[in-house]
C-alpha cells in the first residue's frame, strides 16, 4: 500500500511524540493514579473559597500582566519592524535578553533592585532625612507584574513583528493614497492584519504569567499563591496529593486551551515576507520611538544592572568576594554542594538537552508543517501546558522501579528539560519553515529531488540561522528550568537555579551573596550564548 506523502510527513512527529508520551503523559497518568488510590479525602476543596481564590488569582493576575505586556510589546514592534537606526541590531538582542533567563534569576533581579537590600533603596537611604527603605515592592502584586512584563513583553514583540514585517506595505500604500493618515492606517488595514498575531503573543504570555512559579514564589510571598504554587505547597509540605492533583488537571485544563489557542492563531498569521521597507525615524515619530525604547531599556536594564551591582557589594565596598566563595561549602551540609558544582551541573544538562530537543523537534516542525497539521503542532506544544511542579512529581513516582528507574540518575533531569524545550525549538522552527516560499520545494521536486535531497539540499541550508536559534533557546530553557527540577534534582546533582532558591532560604549576608553571585553567573552565560547565537543566526534571529 502506497503511504501518500502527508502520513510520511507526521511520522516525522514520533521522536517528539514518543518523548512527550513516556515522561509528559504517563508520569501524569501516574499521579492521578497514586492520588486517587490512596482514597484520601477531598473535602478540604470545599471547605470554602480558598482554592477557588487560587485559580481567581491566578487568571487575573495573568491576563493583567499579559494586557501590560501587550501595551508595550505593540509600540516596541512598531519601533524595530518599520524602522531603521544605527545599533538596532545590538538593541533587539538586548531587549530580548530577559526572556532567556531563568525565572529564577528574574526574581533575584528584582529583588536586588527593589528589595529591603535592594539598589534603590540603598542609593535612596542616603539621602538626607532617609533612614527606612523607602521602596516596599517586596511580597506585592506589583513586583510580581512588573516581572511578568520584564519577562514577556519582548518575547511578545518578536511575534508581533514578525507578523508586522509579512504584512504586504502595499495595502498601507493604498490607503495612503486614498488620504488615510498615520492613525487611520494602522486601526483600520494593519491592526486588523496583526490581530491574530497580537492574539498568539498575548496567548503565550498568559500562559507562562498562568503557572509562573519561581517569580510568584520568591517576589509574592505567602500573601499571593498561584495555582502554581499551591500545587508545590500541597504536595512537598502538607502531602495532600489528592488536593494536588486536582489543582493540576484544573491548570492544565487552561493552559492547554491557551497552548491551543496560541498555535491556531501563530497558523493563521502571514506566512511569507513581502519585504517591507524600513524606514528612517521622522521628526514626527522619533519622539514616539525613543520614548518606547527608553521605557523598554529602563525596564530590561535597571533589574539585570542592580543584579550585577548587588553581586559585587560585599561589606562597605565593592570586591569579588561573593565570586570567590563559590567554590566553598560555606553550610558544610550533604544537602548544599559547592555552588560551583552547580554551575557545572547546570552546563553539563544545558549541553545534552539541546543535543536531544534539537533534532526532536525539529522533526516535529518539519512533520507540522509539511502535513499542514494544526493537530501536531499542538500535541508538541502540550509540555507547555503542564504545571512543572505536577512533572517533577509525576517523574518522581513514574521513574522510581525497574526497568525504569531513572530516580537517582541525572538522565532524568536531562529527559525533563528535553521535554520542556521541544515546543520552543519546534514553536521557532515552525515558524521559520512556515516563512519559506513553497515554490522553492516544488522546483526541486519538478527537477527531480526527493523529499530528503530536498529538505538537504534546498531547506536545511535556509534553516541554519533558525537552527542555531532554537539550539540557544534549549540551551537557556534548560539552564533556567526550576519549578520540575526542584523536584527531581538529587543533593549531589543541584542545578544553579536550585542553588540559588536554596541559599536565598539561607539567612546570612553570605548565603545572600553567593545566591546573587550564581544568579549574575547564569544571567551572562544564558545573555552570552544568546547574542553569540543571535549574531550568528542573522535574520532568522531578529525580532
């Protein structure tokens, strides 16, 4: 029987398919079955309006950091997918620095600039008549947002320009000579062309503002606990498994539907380039411009610089001192390595995880695309989905007796971040494919090139760019991934982000530095292989 050439096309999706089934599906399977087979009690659900307030909290908390988000990513695209201007470059990997880091580090960032300790507040208190920090963001629901924008609304802008360079210029030129101004022209021809990609951006930044954990945990505090959050609360610390489990079919019940969401409208968005031109400011727009990208440079830099500034503040002066205790197991425990060890650990994992997430979801990308499979496409995106405190406990249970007892190696935590960084290497992938003119692959096959000699000869060498952004962002994905792996990672093995979160639970001066020393040390080696990558990627790593 003749296989057409769609069936062909979806059996490049059963490496990413397999991957997603033996540790997404069944360790998720797994939980619901140990839970429920204990035949706890789950009154405490409806005792009263606790949990219900959790998922209240943590939709609107969500949909309010993706519509801040939005507001400044909408301008920020404007700025980078119609003009041109020296630096523009250097500036769009810049901005886009924050959403490669670990949350983690976010949250050590934000703490550094707006804590008790914070930069502000220190450079506030020497002022005359300021003797308190004046600055009380700590444990609010405006550090949480204002991390939540910090963190998505360049991803948010990179969609959305994407988007707004595939847009043809010649439906603007029309309604330019038909006497439409500037404003008429982007309410009534370009908005409504951007509106599926504004909906896919703002889909996927509620989706990671939905189950934010490691922000939401060290910037929130007991007041303000999200789903996320709970889950890691029900299960660690009061082995409510029952209570956990439900809590996790609720989140993923609605971070699927945004996974979902997110693919269809990102499928419908143009598909091809039609060249737009890029044009130098004008007196008219330059103050526009400048004001969005001072905000966004405020945004992205303050946080990232008091880190740096906090890292280096030891006593009444600056040195390296923090830096120079890495190597030291400063609690002398079994349970806290030396932090350096971690770094390793972390370079190590981050190395094999793009090794295996690359190919993996490359095949994915291509079989999605290929077999114009909307279906695929969203089963690849389903890690995304799932609460990665629900994984790690799933990986725990699931992996802990022959022949598949992976428990005590450091593989699993390998396999885990593979899983988490598949759907952004296929999500970039995709994207890129999706952007090729077809009629290049109908060319080969009219000169007689198969389908592999075609994908060799004719797509890969276009994807080399895209290629060795996806690496990057597996790369970073792995180095900052927390919430699972807080779980899973054995004391021998700690990564830095679960380094860090174990010694800022550390009172001392010291355990304070040398977390702010590991956050500064994962900050530049994730900003780092970023703008390696992004010069090297070339287009395919603009905004």
């Amino acid at each position: 029987m003749r296989i057409d050439a769609r069936t062909r096309a979806v059996w490049l999706a059963l490496p990413a398919l397999a991957l997603i089934g033996l540790f997404l599906i069944y360790p998720l399977a797994e939980v619901l079955r140990v839970s429920f087979a204990r035949g706890e009690s789950l009154s405490p659900l409806f005792e009263d309006n606790y949990f219900a307030g959790r998922l209240w909290f943590s939709a609107w908390q969500a949909a309010l950091s993706t519509a801040l988000s939005l507001a400044l990513a909408i301008p920020l695209a404007w700025v980078f997918a119609c003009h041109r201007f020296p630096g523009k470059g250097t500036l769009e990997a810049l901005l886009l620095v924050p959403f490669v880091l670990p949350t983690i580090v976010v949250a050590v960032a934000f703490t550094a600039l707006v804590g008790p300790r914070g930069a502000l507040n220190v450079a506030l208190m020497k002022l005359p008549g300021v003797s308190n920090p004046p600055i009380d963001l700590m444990n609010t629901l405006w550090a949480i947002l204002l991390a939540h924008v910090f963190y998505n609304a360049a991803f948010c802008a990179r969609i959305i320009a994407t988007n707004w360079r595939a847009i043809d210029p010649r439906t603007e030129d029309a309604a330019r000579m038909l006497g439409a101004g500037a404003r008429q022209r982007f309410l009534a021809v370009t908005l409504p062309q951007l509106r599926n990609g504004i909906l896919a951006a703002g889909a996927l930044a509620f989706l990671f503002c939905f189950t934010s954990f490691g922000v939401v945990l060290i910037l929130g505090g007991p007041k303000y606990s999200t789903l996320e959050t709970e889950i890691y609360r029900e299960s660690l610390f009061l082995f409510r498994l029952p209570i956990a489990a439900i809590l996790a079919i609720v989140q993923m019940a609605v971070t699927f539907s945004a996974v979902a969401i997110s693919t269809r409208l990102q499928s419908r968005v143009p598909g091809g380039s039609h060249g737009r031109r890029e044009s130098a400011f004008t007196r008219e727009t330059l103050v526009a411009g400048s004001a969005v990208l001072v905000v966004a440079g405020l945004l992205t830099l303050a946080p990232l610089a008091a880190l740096v500034e906090r890292s280096l503040h030891a006593g009444d002066g600056y040195s390296l001192r923090y830096y120079t205790m890495l190597d030291e197991n400063v609690r002398g425990q079994a349970l806290f390595v030396a932090p350096i060890e971690a770094v390793r650990n972390s370079l190590v994992f981050a190395v094999c995880t793009a090794l295996i997430a690359l190919p993996v979801g490359g095949l994915a990308a291509l079989a999605a695309v290929r077999a114009r499979s909307t279906l695929v496409e969203t089963l690849v995106q389903l890690p995304l989905g799932v609460s990665a405190v629900t994984l790690g406990l799933g990986l725990l249970i699931s992996f802990d007796t022959p022949p598949l007892n992976l428990r005590a190696s450091p593989a699993l935590i390998v396999f885990a971040h593979s899983l988490v960084a598949t759907p952004f290497v296929a999500r970039t992938l995709t994207a890129r494919l999706r952007s090729m003119d077809p009629r290049l692959r109908d060319a080969a096959a009219m000169l007689g090139a198969g389908p592999l000699t075609t994908f060799l000869r004719v797509e890969l060498p276009m994807l080399s760019g895209a290629l060795a952004v996806a690496a990057t962002i597996a790369f970073a994905t792995s180095m900052g991934e927390f919430g699972a792996t807080l779980l899973i990672a054995r004391p021998e093995y700690p990564t830095i982000p679960v380094a860090i979160y174990r010694y800022l639970g550390q009172p001392g001066a010291t355990n304070f530095g040398q977390a702010l020393a590991m956050s500064t040390i994962l900050m530049a080696v994730t900003a780092s292989a970023f703008f390696a990558i992004t010069r090297a990627g070339g287009r395919d790593a603009r905004f």
